[in-house]
C-alpha cells in the first residue's frame, strides 16, 4: 500500500459525508446504500465513522458528473476512468467524483428496483417468464399505459409478483418537482417536447417539465434512465432501434462494427446513415460500491496499491463477495490504527415471561392484570443511557421521552432535556413485555401505550394489558419481520416504520389504512431508510440509525443530523 | 462465416473519445497517471524515459517488464480504472 505524501490523513475519526447528486442509472436508495456500503468497508477496520449529512459542507462531499464537471480532471466518456478522489484536506480535498458516463450498476447488469406493484419494491428478476416468453429487461407488453414493469420472481405466470421500472413516466430524480412524473408534452423556451432532453443543459443531463410548461411553472426534474435504454453517445436514454441500418447494411443486434475499441452500440433510430443516432448498449456495468470503496480509500489517505488483488489496485474488476485485502487493511489502520472492540459483556441470564395470550376481536381490556412474573434480569451496574449506542425503541410516553434497551428503560422529561431518569426494568411497569422492544406509541385519545417486538404486540390501558397479538391482527403481511418506529398523527392515526416502508394504522379501527404501505423515501425525503428508531420529539421527528439522528421538522425538511446522545440526551 | 469482418472505422458524433494511435494513447496515459511527468519537467523526455516509464507501468501492473509498448500493455492500459495517479509527483 501506500500513502499520500506527508501521510496526508484525517485529524479526526467522525468523518462526514453528503451525496450531491444522483446517477439516472440506479434508484437513489441503491446509490445511498452503496454508498454506506463502501464507508462501511472501511469503517470495520478503523476507529473512523461516517455520518451522512444533507447539507453544509462534508468531508467527503460525493458527486457524479461527467467530462468536465468542474476540476482540473475531465471524465473521458464511456469506460476508461471510472471516477478519481481527492485525499484527505479541506476543501475540494477528500471529495470523491463519479464519472457518469459510466453504467453504474451492482456489477452484474442493469439493477433495477421496483416501485408499486405487489413486491414491495423489489428488484426485477431478470430473466424472467410472462405468457410463456422470457425478458431480459422492463417491458411495457401488457399494459396500456406504456408503463414499463418486471417480474420480481422468474416466473410471472406463477407467482404474480411484479414491479415497475424505472421510467419518466413514473417520477423524476432531483430538480425542483418533489419527484413528479414528467408531464408530455410540454414546452421549453417556446418549443413543445415529447420525451425527456438535453436541452438548456450543459452537463448531458436529460430532464423534463413537470407541468405542460416549463416557461410558465418552471418545475422540473431530472429523468431516470430505462434499463434498455443506451448509455452515452449523442441518444443518452432511448431504447435501440432494432433493426437498424448501418452502412447499408441491416443489424438486428448491438454491433462494435464501425469502431476500433470493440464497444457495443446501437442506432436508436432506423437509420444510423440517415440520422447518425446512436449509443453504447447496456452492459454488466460498473460496481458503485466497489468503485467507491476504492475512492473512498483515497478521500482517508490511500494511494494506489501494486497488489493486484488489492482494493486499492488502479483497475476495476469485479468481485462478487468483496473482502478487503490485508494490504488494505495495513493501509488504512496504519493511518488510523485498528477498531478497538467493545468490552465483552457477560452474557445475560434470558428471562421467562409467562404472558396471556389473547386472540380477541377486541382490543379492550377483558382480563385481570396478570401477577408480574419473575425476572431474572439484572440491571447492569453500568447501565447509563450515554453509555447506550443503540436502543431497541424509543418514545413519547406522558410527555416523557422514553429510551428502552435490552430489558431496561430511561425517562427523559420533554421540559428539561439531559434529566435522565433510570434505568427501570420493564418487567416491573409492563410485565407482559418481552426485553426487546422494537416500536412503541401512546394512543393521545385512550392513553393506550402500543409494545411492538418482532411480529407480536401488546396493548397497556394503566396496569391492564392486552396481548401478544400478531401482527396480522392490524393488517400487516405476513413478510413484515418488525415494526421499528411509530409517528402519531392527528385524527386517531399513527405512521408504523419498518424497513423501507411505512403504513397508516387506524388505532381506532385497528387496522391499517388502505393504500400501504408507502415507501419512507418518498414522503420523508434525506433520511435514511435503515432506521430502527422512528420517534417524534417537542414536534420534530426523529430519525435513528446506529448513534445518529436526523431530525425533521414539521414542514418535512431534514434540519439537523447529530448524536442522540450528545443533542438530545445531552450526555457529557 | 461468410460476412466479411468490417474494418471501416468512423466518428461517432458525440463520442468523447477520439481515435488515437496506440502511441498517442500511451504517451498520454503514462504522463497522465504519473509515469512520464518527472522526466518531462526536466526536459528529458526520450525514448529511453518512456521505456523507463513502460518498465514502471509494467511493474506496478505485473506485466513482463519489456520497456515496450508490446500489446499486453496496450491492452492493460485500456482496462477500466481510477483516474487518481499511481506515481506521486
């Protein structure tokens, strides 16, 4: 390995980062996760973290852009460099550039992730079975409405399971739109335009209106890239034209005649001859997250490596289960020395709890409340909530912000932020609860307290308890393994959080709401989709992953990222 | 079998990446990830700089250290990669 001249390193371990922009080429929640991906390669192996800011300056501010995106180092179009950063320093130092001319994949072709449909967002299976014929890639055959979709499974006629495709039709990517599908036609600068263009742009991006006048609305957004659409050349995101004529001859296949490099290309119009359109076909593409993980090596002090198996090698190659090499590994902690492992913990004796279980239709309280059992969980003598990184759930409880964690629990008042009371055992006060908790929420018109852990949950009215019912009970699917935070909202309804999605729970109806689940990333832009605490606090919501936060005030705008611990619970 | 293979090149409106010569291309990618640019500063640049270069380049790729331009490394050189440097100046 080796390292930046001077041993060029970060002067601190809590490094930050912000992604500016987003490729057409994969869904943003992919590019976000290999991203996190990538830090997190290099955070196994060092004291370093890295906390993702939405605005303000970064660290390490993540950009794509192609040729000349503003340094002194152009991108080169299609292939030959990938992307380049900058070691560690302020300023355009310790930024990381993608060259967006590149097909930014997982590394095995087009990874596309679904929207709507019944699969809950996952990615196409490709290839896969409708009517008896096998795709390779999105189609539109079936539908109407132009809608490109796939099947999540690989076989449609029997399972069912579909998604759609990343279109234009279907929403856009940054801008000015909130997402918004483009609207066809509409007019730019007098002209009217049926598909998404370049024009007005500098950078090859193509966009569209979301209105039918960009001149009178001036709403916009940038648009997705279709999985069959070309990459590069001068028709950036149409589809091949399939056959097509090249030198009078006729091609019904991507071709690398007519070039010295032996790339593939298409004509995206009938008529390479005639009308000189073209692009690059879709290929495996390029690993962001193994891209970025080498950039990302050379944003906290690396330079290129000579070991060809190394991360820090000069080429691209794609792997399929990445490690990070030992020549990697001495790089990096002989910056920033290793991780140092948390204490080990003894581990604790598991408590019985003998809880009622109840199968009514209603959630009233009927039984007594059932004798606490006994626990055998001890309160840990160094059981300090700043000494917590994680908890299981946290709440408003009675105007008290409540923090459970592995059988425990802290009070903390909402009038005086860091008066820490704790920890309880939760068997004491809620006998009927396992010691994980995973979501909670106190119904504001009952003063019911809702226990969610794994697929089961308990209602408190005072001492009472109903309980463990399933999940299935409020209308959950059977896939959903937990809920992991909950929002009350006005009007008896309460948002439930469990993994990318969201949905509406009538408390009073006991049932989710038509309609969802949603995903979190549309309606609660810039936070991350991996949270495990959902919580709303003096009116802001919070988000939690790990030991961070990002809040959300009330006009859904992420205002602040920071430490729970320091920020909210004011922990010295 | 029977079509003959094509070997008219064209320019591709829009493409970005010109039709050099090997030569070019090479000279090119040693000065610019950091194997010619020392040699070029002092004014020195010579076959025997790019030979010098080419042997680096070879070495730091595992190639056989020729000092050539032989087509294992052209081919080497026209691999995807990062644009960062591999020579510190």
């Amino acid at each position: 390995y080796q390292t930046f001249e001077g041993d060029l390193k970060w002067d601190h371990t809590d490094i930050t980062y912000r992604i500016l922009n987003y490729s057409p080429d994969m869904e943003a929640s992919l590019i976000d996760d290999a991203f996190a991906r990538a830090f997190k390669v290099w955070s196994d192996v060092t004291p370093l973290t890295f906390t993702r800011l939405y605005d303000g300056t970064a660290d390490i501010m993540v950009s794509f852009g192609k040729a000349d995106h503003g340094d002194p180092y152009p991108f080169d179009g299609k292939d030959g460099l990938l992307a380049h950063a900058y070691p560690p320093g302020e300023g355009m130092q310790g930024d990381a550039h993608f060259d967006d001319d590149e097909f930014w994949t997982l590394g095995t072709g087009p990874a596309v992730k679904t929207r709507y449909g019944n699969a809950e967002g996952a990615m196409c299976n490709f290839p896969f079975i409708f009517e008896g014929k096998s795709y390779s890639s999105c189609t539109t055959e079936g539908r109407t409405d132009n809608l490109p979709w796939c099947a999540t499974t690989a076989n449609y006629d029997k399972d069912k399971k579909f998604g759609f495709c990343p279109s234009e039709l279907l929403y856009t990517i940054g801008g000015n739109s909130d997402g918004e599908p483009c609207v066809f036609p509409f007019v730019f600068l007098g002209e009217t335009y049926n598909g998404c263009t370049t024009d007005g742009r500098s950078d090859g991006y193509r966009w569209c209106a979301t209105t039918s006048s960009f001149d009178s609305d001036k709403k916009f957004g940038f648009c997705p890239s279709r999985d069959t659409a070309v990459i590069g050349g001068n028709s950036e995101g149409e589809p091949c034209h399939f056959p097509f004529k090249f030198m009078d001859e006729t091609y019904h296949s991507c071709t690398s005649d007519g070039r010295n490099d032996g790339k593939l290309w298409c004509a995206t119009t009938d008529d390479y001859d005639d009308d000189k359109k073209w692009g690059f076909c879709p290929d495996q593409g390029y690993s962001l997250f193994l891209v970025a993980a080498h950039e990302f090596g050379h944003a906290l002090g690396l330079e290129h490596s000579n070991i060809r198996e190394a991360l820090m090698f000069p080429m691209y190659k794609y792997v399929k289960d990445f490690s990070l090499h030992s020549d990697d590994v001495e790089g990096i902690q002989y910056l920033y020395g290793s991780r140092q492992k948390p204490d080990p913990i003894p581990p604790q004796p598991t408590t019985t709890i003998v809880s009622p279980v109840t199968d009514e239709e209603t959630l009233e309280p009927t039984s007594t409340p059932t004798p606490p059992p006994v626990t055998t969980v001890p309160i840990h003598p160094s059981s300090d909530a700043c000494q917590v990184d994680k908890f299981d759930c946290i709440t408003e409880i009675k105007g008290e912000l409540h923090l459970f964690k592995d059988g425990q629990y802290w009070r903390m008042s909402s009038e005086r932020d860091g008066d820490i009371q704790g920890p309880y055992r939760i068997s004491e006060r809620w006998p009927a609860l396992p010691d994980t908790i995973d979501a909670a929420f106190e119904d504001l018109l009952t003063k019911k307290i809702y226990f969610f852990s794994g697929r089961r949950f308990w209602v408190y009215t005072g001492p009472n308890v109903l309980g463990p019912r399933s999940l299935e009970k409020l209308g959950f699917k059977s896939n959903v393994e937990r809920i992991e935070g909950a929002l009350p909202r006005t009007k008896g309804k309460v948002l439930l959080f469990s993994g990318e999605n969201y949905w509406r729970l009538d408390v009073k109806a006991q049932l989710v709401d038509r309609g969802y689940p949603r995903y979190i990333d549309l309606a609660f832009g810039g936070v991350p989709v991996d949270a495990h605490d959902v919580f709303l606090h003096k009116g802001n919501i919070y988000f939690c992953r790990d030991r961070f936060y990002w809040r959300m005030n009330s006009r859904r705008q992420v205002d602040r990222v920071g430490y729970l611990k320091y920020d909210v619970l004011k922990c010295p | 079998f029977g079509r003959p293979l094509k070997s008219v090149f064209i320019t591709f409106p829009g493409d970005i990446i010109r039709n050099t010569t090997d030569r070019e291309f090479a000279d090119s990618y040693l000065e610019r990830f950091g194997y010619l640019s020392v040699q070029k500063r002092s004014g020195l640049q010579s076959a025997t700089s790019t030979s010098k270069a080419l042997k680096r380049l070879q070495r730091n790729l595992g190639l056989e250290e020729t000092g050539q331009l032989d087509e294992a490394t052209i081919e080497a050189m026209k691999q995807p990669r990062c644009g960062v440097p591999d020579v510190r100046n």
